[in-house]
C-alpha cells in the first residue's frame, strides 16, 4: 500500500481550505446582492407577484442547498484528510506544542452543523423579508428614505 508523502497531504490540505474559503466568499457575495435587493430596493421587490415570489425564493433556497452541501462535503474531505495526517505524521514529537495543538489536532467535524445553521438562518430571513415587506421596514420608512436618498440628502444628519 503506498501512503500519500506529507508534503502532498498537506497542499491537499490547504487546497481544501483554499475550496472553502471560495464557497463561503461567494455565499457572503450572493446574499450582499440579495440583501441589497430586499433592504435598498424593497418597493421593486414589493412589486412581484406571488409566482415571481415563489421563483425567487425558490432559487434562492436552491442556492442555498447546493452552497451549504459543497461546504459540508468540503469540511467532511478536510476532516478525512487531517484523521489521515494525524495517522500517518501525527508524532506529537515532530512538532512543535502550538502548531500540534492547531494544525495536527485541528478538526472541522462539527463545522457542517454550523453551515446548516448559517445557511438556514439565511434562507429564514429571506423569507421573511419575501412575506412580508414590515419585517424590513416600515413603509412610511422606506419611503422617506427613498426620497431623501434621491434627492441627494444624507439619510443619517
């Protein structure tokens, strides 16, 4: 059985975290757009019918789906890689006592549940602020501030 050598596990390694670090870049980058739509834009939002709703939200809890499980199987295969790595040069001896305790014993385990969370939380307030439009703000709020923004005025003096 020939082992992977431990430069090779650990580029993995990091090319693995290098994965999650894209996901959860776009994940932050496509909600900024979709919270930008609802909060700045709510009158245009307001003005979807309910199937135009419905596709909305259905896109985006896709969105979510398929982000949140590319995160979770990325955190299952860093997980995998670093019980392998623990296994085969895992030598408390070989390391030094701060870099054993954070990168040898590191584990992302529980890391998919947090992802459940995260992703959930945000497809929950997306529907929320689809449903209904008070949850965002007021419409007298929005309106004022939509004028004021207009006019040039800063909304905060």
């Amino acid at each position: 059985m020939s082992l992977l050598n431990e430069g090779s596990l650990v580029e993995a390694m990091m090319d693995a975290r290098g994965q999650i670090d894209f996901l959860w870049q776009f994940f932050v980058t496509v909600h900024i757009a979709i919270f930008a739509l609802l909060f700045i834009y709510d009158h245009a939002v307001e003005g979807f019918n309910w199937i135009a709703k419905i596709f909305s939200v259905a896109g985006i809890a896709a969105f979510e789906w398929i982000n949140g499980n590319a995160l979770a199987n990325a955190y299952f295969l860093l997980d995998s890689m670093h019980e392998q790595y623990r296994w085969a040069f895992g030598q408390v001896d070989r390391f030094h006592a701060s870099f054993y305790q954070h990168f040898v014993l590191q584990s992302y385990a529980t890391r998919p549940e947090m992802v459940v969370y995260t992703h959930s939380t945000a497809l929950a307030v997306i529907l929320l602020a689809f449903v209904s439009r008070r949850f965002i703000q007021s419409k007298g709020e929005s309106a004022a501030l939509t004028t004021r923004l207009a006019r040039g005025h800063d909304p905060h003096p």
